[in-house]
C-alpha cells in the first residue's frame, strides 16, 4: 500500500494537497484509541486471564469447542479481530493441547470464528469501522447488531459443529493439568482497561440512541475511542507501553489504503468490473445477492479492506445512501465473511498463519483452508441473508 500511494500521489493522481481531505481522520482516530485500550488489556493480563478462566470451567471437549467459538467471535467483536489474530493462536494451542486434537482443528476454528464474531460490531474489524462511519447510516452500533447479532451466534455454533465433524472431534474428558493459568499482570490497568471498553461500547451505544430520538449527538463517532483511550493514557502506569503496543503497522496501513483506493477510485480501471454485476441501484433481494457476490469475490483479489473502502464510493455513486440500512449491513457481513473462503481474504488470516509457522512451527495450507473455507462459507451466507431479509422484511 506505502508504494502504491507513493505512485499515486507521484504520478499526479491526487495531488498532494488534497491528501488531508482523501484521508478519514474519523476512521484514523477510531482505530487508534481502540488499538490502545486493546492493548492496555492485553499488557495488563486482562484478555489473557478471560480466556483462561474461560477455559478451566470445561470438562469435556465438545462443549469447549462450542464455547471456544462463541468466545474468540465475541472477544473479535469487542476488541477489534487483528488483535484476537495475534493473541489467539497460543490460546489456541492450548486448547487443542488440552482437549487432545489435531491443532490444525483449533487455529481453523479460530480464524473463522474471529471473522464470523467481527461481523456483528462496527467496532469488529475496519472494514466495519469504514461502513459505519463512512455509509451515513444512523445509529450503526444500534443497527449492526439488530441485523447481525443473532445469525452471528448461529454461526458461530454451526462453525463449531463444521469443524468438528470434518476432524472427528468426539467428547472425550479433558486434562485440566494442561491449562495455562494466565494470571492478571497489572490490577489497575485491567481495570482501566476493562472501564475503558465498558465506556467505548456504552458511548456508542448511547450516542445511537440519541441519534434514533432526535436528540443531539456526536456525529464524528470516530473520536469517542479516542477520546476515552486519552483518558486513560493519563491514569495508566506505563502510558508508552499502551502506545507501543499500539498496531501502528495497521494504522500507516489505513492512512497509504485511504490514498491507494481514492487513486484507483478515480482512475475508474475497477469500474466497469463492478458495473458488470451492480450496474445501478437495484432492488433489495437482488441488490443483497450482487453485494454479496462482489463482497466475496473481490476480497479475495484486493482484501477485504481495502474492497470495502472502495466499494463504498461506488455505491455512494450509484445513489445509495445513509438510509439503505440492510445494503451497508450486507456489505459490512459479505467482505468480512469473505475472509472465511480463503487464507488471502482476511489480513487476520495472515497474522493467525504468521503466528503458527514462527512460534509453533505449524502451518495450514491454502488449499486445505480453502476446502474447508467454502463450506463454512457457505453456511455462513446461507444463514446471513435469509436473516437479513427477514429483519427487512419485518421492519418494512
């Protein structure tokens, strides 16, 4: 993305003063006290302890595996999926450790269930943070989790069932004697950190409903994270180690993205592509599917953030707006649940398959993702958009 945006703004694509307006402070920001709070709980033991304390309270392995599903998804969900990808695989490990399966049973069902979990919360993954923020739609935590939190939960617990059957995964006792016990690093920056979530999520929460009220409300949603992570940069006991342990690798990904797909945008070469399958406007049930399909396809070739930031202006063109709720939600379902098909779909994927080749010495290939990839795939889809209809067919 550095070199592509470096092209671009060279070649004269963009001119190099119109670059504090092609890049979404909103979104930067957004990321950036998310990133921070995320990592004052992972520094302070906070996500390690849940997961250990999760864990422990198992005695068979079928129901860990469900479980385990429905905690890596609501931990994605909350805390932003990149950064479960980089905790997860030792969690992971242990798991499959502990209940006595093939590892790569574990780190498959945790790569999809970071994806899946990532799909009910604007606040799930970026490609979520730019629909919610750059769509118009009103009250998107409201809204997301209206439409997507209960197909998420299904499939989460169908995901589970999918990769059990596919390793044979039976249930058999467990040897508790293998659990890591993580314990709380720092008790005032857990807590901190725990608050600081709480408050994000509660905000945002809040904020929609003032919005649903008529009520005044903060339009930038983007700089409640940041401001709440301020905060507490103040009363935490090591403020540059939060910093540090911010993923500033993705945050110069976001601001070199936001140049690259704004050149690629008016340049016009991926338009005639798009306009093959959503030529216009169309109607709700053909409109979901043609989303759907570009979703899925064209996360494969650009990822799945990069398609959505780009995917956004083309529909913005095409005249859908803030008020086309189901279309965004659709879009914010397919180019996440993209990342289910393939290792290339997601960058989690990469960061989940990094983490296993150089600390484990495991690693899962393309193709054998991409077997199993299709089926979860699919059920995944199979159960979004009926779910999708039905809420608009409800609220209609």
């Amino acid at each position: 993305m550095a070199m592509t945006s470096f092209i671009i703004v060279v070649s004269g694509i963009i001119p190099i003063d119109e670059l504090g307006s092609v890049i979404d402070l909103n979104v930067i920001l957004f990321l950036v006290g998310m990133f921070s709070l995320v990592s004052l709980a992972e520094s302070s033991g906070l996500l390690g302890a849940i997961a250990s304390k999760f864990i422990s309270r198992f005695r068979s392995v079928s129901p860990l595996i469900y479980a385990s599903s429905i905690l890596f998804g609501f931990l994605s969900a909350m805390a932003v999926n990149d950064t479960i990808a980089l905790m997860g695989p030792p969690i992971a490990f242990s798991i499959a450790r502990t209940a006595g399966i093939h590892p790569e049973a574990m780190f498959l069902l945790l790569a999809f269930s970071i994806t899946i979990g990532s799909v009910m919360t604007p606040i799930g993954n970026p490609q979520n943070v730019l629909i919610a923020i750059q769509s118009g739609m009103s009250a998107p935590f409201i809204q997301f989790m209206k439409y997507l939190a209960i197909p998420t939960l299904v499939n989460l617990l169908l995901t589970a069932y999918i990769v059990k059957k596919i390793y044979g995964i039976g249930s058999s006792g467990l040897e508790l004697s293998a659990v890591p016990r993580e314990e709380i690093i720092d008790r005032r920056d857990a807590i901190l950190a725990g608050a600081g979530l709480v408050a994000v999520i509660t905000s945002l929460v809040i904020n929609d409903a003032l919005e649903l009220a008529g009520l005044p409300h903060i339009k930038e949603r983007g700089f409640i994270p940041f401001i709440i992570a301020a905060g507490i940069y103040m009363l935490s006991s090591n403020p540059r180690r939060t910093l540090a342990g911010v993923d500033w690798g993705t945050i110069v990904f976001f601001i070199t993205m936001f140049i690259t797909m704004e050149g690629i945008w008016r340049s016009g070469i991926l338009l005639p592509l798009l306009s093959i399958v959503l030529p216009e406007k169309l109607g709700e049930i053909q409109g979901i599917l043609s989303i759907s399909l570009l979703s899925l396809a064209l996360s494969q070739i650009l990822s799945n953030v990069p398609f959505t930031k780009l995917f956004i202006q083309y529909m913005h063109q095409l005249g859908y707006s803030g008020a086309d709720t189901s279309s965004w939600i659709v879009l914010a379902m397919a180019s996440t649940i993209a990342g289910n098909l393939t290792l290339l779909g997601a960058a989690s994927n990469m960061i989940i398959l990094e983490a296993l080749e150089t600390r484990m010495g495991v690693t899962i290939s393309f193709i054998r993702f991409a077997k199993i990839g299709c089926i979860v795939t699919a059920t995944n889809i199979a159960i979004y958009i009926p779910f999708i209809l039905a809420i608009n067919a409800l609220h209609g």
